[in-house]
C-alpha cells in the first residue's frame, strides 16, 4: 500500500511536537474568547478562571463544559468572536424541535474546514482521477458543502447531486464514471437494494470503488453489508456541524479507527454522568474544543457522541489519535423496561443476517413495549413460513441476549419501511412515561 498525505509534516508531527502545538492554541483561543465573547466572559467570571492560568493541555479541565443548549440558549449571535464584517457563512444545525444551533465561519474557517476534508480524502486513497457523487444534502446542513470544497481542493470532479431520486443517482453514476460517492450509511444500504431490485450489478455496471458514509452512527456490520452489497470499500467518517462539519475524523486505509485531527482539535473522552476524564480505552463521551477556529470557538464542547482512544499506534503513520466507532449518542440512549440500550446493539444483529434485508424501525410504545420491525431480503420474502418463524425465533434470541429484555419482531417486506433522505429515524417512541 502506497502512503499519501496531504499535509505530511502536520498528520505525522510527533506527540510531544505536536502537544506543544496544540497549547499554543488553545492558549491563543482561550485568550481571545476572554476577550471577545461575553458568553466566556461570564463563564470565567463564575469559576474565578482566567486565560493567563492556562499553562498546559491538562489546565484544560479547569474550563466549564459547552453544551448545546449554551448554543441554543445564545442564538444567534450569542457566541461569535469576530466583527459581523468578518462572518462569511451560516450554518445550522439538523435539530428537530425548538431554536437551532447556529454556527458561523469566517473565510478562514471555511478553508479550513476544507483543508481537513481534503487530508481526508487523500488519507482513503481519493486522487483527481476520481468523480465524487456527493449525495448529501446541500444547504443548511454543513455535510454536503465542506465535503464539496474539500474534494474540489484534491482536484476531483464533484457531482452536487444531493440526496433522494435514486434513479437519478443511478443515471448519473454511469454516466458520468462515478467512483466514490457521500451519503448516510442508511442511504447507502436504500441504494443497494434499489440496484438490486432493478437488476444492477455494482460491480459488472459501474464504476465505483469506494464510500464516504457519515452523519448517522452505524455498526460495524452496516459497514460489511455495504460493502459486500456494492463491491466497495466504506470509509467510517465522523463531524458535526459545531466543529465545522465533516472531516474532524476520518478513517484511513487501514479502516481501524478514525484520525481525529488533534492539530485543529482537542479531544478528551469523559464519563457522561460525572465529567471526569475516563483512561484511554474507555469508552465515554467525546468532548471536544477547536483550537483553529476564528469565527465561533468552542469550549470543551459536549458532543453526547460515545466513543473511545485506540491508544496503539496506527500502521498509516499518522499520530493523531484514533477514535473507536460512534456507538450512539449519550442523550440516544433508550431506557426499556429498566435496561439501558443502545438502537446500535440491536443494527449490529440485524445487519449480520443474510436473510433479512437493509432496513429496520424500533417502535416503543404502551408503558414499555418495544417492536423491531425489519425488512427481509427480496431472495427470501417468499420463503418457507416454517422457516421465517425459526429466522424470527433466533432473532429475538439473539437480541434478548444483546439487550437483556425480549422485543417483539416483525419480519416485513423488501421496501416497505419508511426511507428518509436525510438522516435515517431508527425509533418511534410513543410510550405514556
């Protein structure tokens, strides 16, 4: 395997070069939004902190916690640290209820954002010789655009296709020669079966090689289906839209991990309950604060994302540290008849039955009922009934065990669930709590 970088110098900086770089920045940010913010202000002057205090990375911890609803509560102006004569770019987050989050770029921010996204796509191979089909959705929502100006810095040939009409995806993937294409793994997994359903053989009609699929927390198993069902590789990616969007972490080749990019960020994982730092290894809650942002910095922002370190080294070369996968989000987590549970611990089941197809929906309803509905593969929807009661039987088994409480299943048809264009919604809760 051939090692390419886009900033060799930065990706590979020894830990103890790098560190120093990493204080020097966060000396810089926390100074200035002493000075510029009023939200920090009032937050410093409550801890009795000042930014001349900070004198290493650990001093970290003597800063209080951003939380959405600091950004929610101080919209829309609240939080920027910059002049309105320098702001250059409005972004909001995909939040379903209330006020959204509103986060601002200057034009540094946005080559930034795009300088990282391009380290990205070199680091799963991209070269200019590919067509990205960029299936996410344009506007608002940071996925799409800060993948768009990445890529045009590599020199690839963007197709802005957006989301949904999958017969036009399809038209344009031949076409035009598609060869990696952005969308949520749920939007991967539709296409798939849209392929199928309409005698398309990835691998004999297209050109395709790889995925860059984000924005959802999906399983390991998600990863394999797509790839197996696509004759691709899937790259695992991880942003949002605080932290300027995609590509704050990134897998390599290698696929073990996702590089944080800690010359732009600094990361801690805490126990969500308590706020104490938990040992590389552990798994917590990802905490993160930008040390390169002009427009709107952020503070040891609460991300509710859990993951973990991989402390070991990465056979790529890089040193910035590697993030576990997503495993769902802190404030995701459902509670079922007293167990907490993950929607993730039951994909990871369902995603490894051949026999059952690319969609599912969890429905909670009553006082704790809970319903898996999933659909079978279109090679055995018309299978024997005796056998799809033993499929349903070891299903439930099996997620019993996973979860610790016995859900109810409904084996469904190909394409019968809903599908949706932008972020999928895995669970339906109408529960009287």
């Amino acid at each position: 395997m051939t090692l390419m970088y886009w900033q060799r110098d930065l990706e590979t900086m020894p830990r103890d070069p790098l560190r120093a770089l990493q204080l020097q920045r966060l000396q810089d940010t926390v100074a200035r939004v002493e000075a510029c913010v009023p939200f920090y202000q009032s937050q410093f002057a409550s801890t009795r902190f000042t930014a001349a205090e900070l004198r290493t990375l650990e001093d970290v911890r003597r800063l209080p916690f951003t939380t959405n609803a600091d950004l929610r509560n101080h919209y829309p102006y609240g939080l920027v640290a910059v002049p309105p004569n320098r702001l250059s770019r409005l972004h909001t987050s995909s939040g379903t209820t209330g006020k959204p989050k509103a986060i601002f770029f200057s034009q540094r921010d946005v080559d930034q954002a795009a300088e990282l996204v391009a380290r990205c796509l070199i680091m799963v191979g991209a070269t200019a010789d590919d067509v990205l089909q960029n299936m996410m959705t344009y506007g608002l929502f940071t996925g799409a655009l800060v993948v768009h100006y990445g890529a045009e810095k590599v020199g690839l040939l963007v197709i802005p296709a957006g989301p949904g009409n999958s017969e036009r995806q399809l038209l344009l993937m031949r076409d035009f020669g598609t060869t990696l294409f952005h969308c949520t793994p749920s939007y991967a997994l539709y296409l798939a079966d849209f392929m199928e359903r309409h005698g398309v053989d990835p691998r004999r009609d297209l050109k395709l090689r790889k995925a860059l699929i984000g924005a959802e927390a999906h399983s390991e198993a998600t990863r394999a289906k797509i790839e197996a069902s696509l004759g691709i590789q899937a790259y695992n990616s991880y942003g949002l839209s605080e932290m300027n969007g995609p590509g704050v972490a990134f897998e390599c080749e290698h696929q073990q991990g996702m590089h944080l990019w800690e010359d732009h960020y600094l990361l801690e994982i805490i126990n969500p309950d308590t706020g104490d730092p938990v040992p590389d290894g552990d798994p917590g809650e990802l905490v993160l604060t930008t040390l390169c942002r002009e427009a709107m910095p952020l503070l040891r922002y609460r991300t509710r994302d859990i993951t973990a370190i991989i402390p070991e080294p990465c056979p790529c070369g890089r040193t910035h540290r590697r993030l576990r996968r997503i495993t769902g989000r802190s404030d995701d987590m459902l509670i079922v008849r007293g167990v907490n549970i993950y929607p993730q611990q039951i994909e990871r089941i369902l995603m490894a039955v051949p026999e059952l197809g690319r969609n599912y929906l969890i429905e909670l309803d009553g006082l704790d009922e809970m319903t898996i509905k999933v659909e079978l593969s279109p090679a055995h929807f018309d299978g024997h009934v005796e056998h799809l009661v033993q499929l349903e039987s070891r299903l439930v088994d099996k997620i019993r065990a996973e979860i610790l409480t016995k859900p109810k299943l409904q084996l469904v048809a190909p394409g019968s669930l809903p599908i949706s264009e932008g972020k999928a919604k895995r669970v339906i809760d109408r529960r009287v709590l």
